[in-house]
C-alpha cells in the first residue's frame, strides 16, 4: 500500500524554536503478553533517510531487518531503554512506558533539548520539553527510526528467551497474543517473562490463582499539543 514517506518538518519547527539535539522515542510491547517493553531514543540529522523508512508496523519482517542495520550507522545516536515484565506488573503500564523511556534517553550520549513522541499522550511528564505526535511514527523521521530500531532490537531479544521456553513461540510472536502462545500457556503456565497482572489470566482458569492484583497509582500526565 503507498504511504508518504516520513518528514522533519516537527524536528525542523523544534530546532527552529532553539532545540539543538531532538530525539524520536517510540516503544514496542506495550500490548505484549511476556518480555519488556522497549523504547528507542533515536537522534537523527535533517539528511534524507534511508529509502522505504516508515512505522515498522507497515513493514516486513526482512525489510525490516535490513532497514535496521542501514539506520544504526545512519542515526546520528540512538539508545534503548526497557522495563522488564516484573516491572510492568509493579507499576503498570504507563509508568513502565515511561521509565524505559527515560533509560533510553538517558543512555544517550548527549541530552536531548526535545523529544517527539509518537501518540497524543506525554506519558514522559514535565522532566523533559516534548512534543507529541499523533502517527509520529509514520510522519517524523526520528520516531520512524526509533520505531524500527526498537522492534528490530527486541523481536530478537524475544527470540533468544523463545530458544530458552520453545512452547509459548516467542520468536514468532514476540511474546503477543497467538493460538500457539494461548495454547502453552493454558497447558504450561507462565513462563519467567510472562506479565502476571494481565486481564488474559481471568481466561485461564488453572493458572488464574498465579495473576497479580496491582493497585493502580494516579497518572499525572499532561496536555500537550498535536501536530
């Protein structure tokens, strides 16, 4: 399907309005059922990107692939930050997000003035100037980047804890909802990278006793404004 290349038409506007250093952040596992969620910072120069660089989403797995070995010596920097499974259970989703986010920005070699994310929610907060985007990951060169970055990173991540636990097919599914990953872990249980507060273990009866119960802790969030 045709799709408008991504733009630096919003890292232009920051770097316009004195940002020096923008950073793209996108995340992936945020909907996964077992693994970290991961987040990219990616820093990108007003250069043309690599060809074919969209939401890696709209990508093959082997296009995929070969876009991230060409953009981790395109990005200017790029850094990865992850919150574990366990994580995800103790302080919930949202919160999870944002501390991989900041691991990520924080491993990069020179702080960031602005950061675009992808969406229409700061889930970062006041530490940082960000400007969000919704689709980001489709219009901004820097959030394209990061977005397969990440997912790249991660799907292989996913594939080496997948040769460890072969019955729930993490290298197929990346630790997302599948009839396979259904299947083990109604006859398996969790594995050690499993989420355990999850809603999925209401549907499993035998394992439902194992789901943790988190109470949940206000998100202070922030209005931003939408390109």
């Amino acid at each position: 399907m045709p799709y408008e290349p991504p733009t630096h038409r919003v890292e232009r506007s920051l770097r316009r309005s004195g940002a020096v250093v923008v950073a793209g952040v996108d995340e992936v596992g945020r909907g996964a059922w077992a693994g970290p969620v991961t987040v990219c910072a990616a820093v990108t120069g007003l250069r043309r990107p690599p060809e074919g660089l969209t939401d890696s989403k709209l990508l093959t797995r082997p296009r995929r692939t070969e876009l991230y070995a060409v953009l981790n010596g395109w990005v200017t920097a790029h850094a990865l930050g992850h919150a574990s499974a366990e994580e995800c259970d103790e302080l919930g989703m949202t919160a999870a997000q944002r501390l991989a986010a900041e691991r990520a920005l924080e491993a990069l070699p020179v702080r960031p003035d602005a950061v675009i994310l992808d969406g229409k929610h700061n889930y970062l907060g006041g530490s940082w100037q960000v400007q969000t985007v919704i689709k980001g990951d489709q219009t901004c060169v820097s959030v394209a980047a990061a977005s397969v970055l990440a997912k790249v990173y991660r799907d292989a991540m996913m594939a080496e804890i997948g040769a460890e636990h072969p019955a729930y097919a993490f290298a197929e599914n990346a630790g997302y909802p599948s009839p396979v990953h259904r299947a083990a872990l109604a006859e398996l249980g969790p594995s050690p990278y499993h989420r355990l507060s999850w809603a999925y273990w209401d549907g499993l009866p035998r394992w439902r006793h194992l789901k943790k119960v988190r109470i949940p802790l206000p998100d202070p969030g922030q209005l931003t404004l939408d390109f």
